[in-house]
C-alpha cells in the first residue's frame, strides 16, 4: 500500500453513470472535501468486453485523472474491479479500491453461516471473472450461485425501476430461487434493490458497492467525516450533460446540494 496522507480528494470512475449509486452513498457519508467522477459514457457498457479490453480502457481512464490532485481513487464500475484492479494499482502512486473487495467483506458480516445460499448477480464480465465466487469460497462460502444479469443494466439506463418489464425480467432470472443473501455485483443494480428484495418477499440481505465502499473506507483507513461540505464535480467522455441530467435523478437534494 502506498504511503498514507489524510484523504480529502477522491476520484470515482465507472464505466457510465453506475457509479453514481457509490457516489450517493460517499455524499450521504459525507467524509470527503471533493468527489471528481469520471464516467467513460463514449465505450460503455465495460461488462460484455474482453479482459485486455477492459484493462486498456481502465488504464486509458488514469490519465484522465492526472489531472487532478487526487488522494484515493474508487473503481466503482465492478466489471473493471474484477479485471483490471491490479494493473491499475500499479501505474498510481495514490491508492486505488475497488468494489469487490468491499462487497465481500459486507457480506460476511451479514451471513455467518456458510452453507446459506447466496446469490450474486452482475455483468457477463463480472460473473465470467469469478471474482466474487473465487472470494467467498476462499472464505468457506459453499452454497453459490452467480448468474449474468445484463438486462437489469438496460431497465436502469431507460429508468425502469418498477413495473411489468422489470418483474418479468426478475422472474426470467430468479425464477424460484430462495437465497439469504443477494451481492448486486453491478452499480446499476441498487436502483433496483427494493424491487430484487421485493421479489423474494423482503427475506434476503442485499450487498450494495456504495454502503460497502463507505463501511471499507471507514475500517481501512479510518475515515470518520464529517467534511464541512462534499463537492462533487462531473466530467464523462462523451455527453457530460447527459450524466449530470441522470446525476439529478438519482442523486435528487443531493446533487443540488454537492455541486458548484
């Protein structure tokens, strides 16, 4: 790990507007001065790439970043989390986290049992890198199921949070499984969290990057906030307006409040 000093300025990078569910979770945590969030708008979706692929674009995203004096960065997008962490991790002098990490560690806090069956739902990339399974099972996890969940991602781009499309899609996937807990391997996938636990009738614990990311950085670095006021810039590769037009949906007061 590199050389600590007290982090103020984080940066947060995410294949498109994903990572924007960690960012409302960091605004509501509110441990940092500034929050600049990069999202690769122009290439999206990262989670049906190959590996050298994605690690091609996550490198490419790090020279964005050279432009500013940043502490700490987050890869929100857990598709590179999976793939491309590592490389990263060596071209930079400040530290870089991902989500899966995080993710794994929130869960074994909300299941002791390991026979508990768990189920983890993300990208194509994310589920074929066996990150997550490869984690959990070192820890004595046994009883997984990882399936690709890719039209999830589709509903919360075009802001289906709910309705007929959305269970139909759900029952496709779930059909009758019955887990204790659900990892939402992919940052979209939060903005269905009411509507997943809702289909297994509020009995399952959900893993969420963001609230997992805040609980990590709290632990590893011993970040307590609160900052007097976390500001939040957004810059995209292609069509920033459009990012921050989502940023306003799903951020809602918090936007509003964050940015300058």
């Amino acid at each position: 790990m590199k050389p600590r000093k007290k982090i103020r300025k984080i940066g947060v990078f995410d294949s498109g507007a994903g990572g924007l569910s960690v960012v409302k979770s960091l605004l509501e945590a509110n441990l940092f001065e500034q929050i600049v969030y990069f999202g690769d708008t122009a290439r999206v979706p990262y989670g049906i790439k190959d590996k050298n692929t994605i690690i091609r674009y996550a490198l490419e995203a790090l020279e964005f970043f050279k432009n500013f004096d940043i502490d700490l960065l987050i890869t929100a997008c857990n598709t590179v989390s999976a793939h491309a962490l590592p490389e990263m991790q060596e071209q930079c002098e400040y530290d870089i986290i991902g989500v899966v990490e995080p993710g794994v560690e929130a869960l074994t806090q909300k299941v002791a049992f390991k026979d508990d069956p768990i189920l983890i739902i993300g990208t194509n990339a994310t589920i074929g890198s066996n990150a997550y399974q490869s984690k959990l099972q070192a820890l004595g996890y046994r009883n997984l199921t990882a399936i690709p969940t890719g039209l999830f991602v589709s509903l919360v781009e075009e802001q289906l949070f709910e309705g007929p499309i959305l269970e139909e899609t759900m029952k496709h996937y779930f059909g009758d499984m019955q887990p204790s807990a659900v990892v939402l391997g992919c940052t979209h996938f939060p903005l269905i969290r009411d509507r997943i636990e809702s289909y297994f009738n509020n009995s399952v614990c959900s893993i969420h990057s963001g609230d997992a990311i805040v609980e990590h950085l709290r632990t590893k670095y011993s970040i307590t906030g609160p900052a007097a006021q976390t500001r939040l810039e957004l810059f995209a590769s292609e069509n920033p307006d459009g990012l921050k037009n989502i940023a306003k949906l799903w951020l809602g007061d918090l936007y509003d409040s964050s940015t300058c």
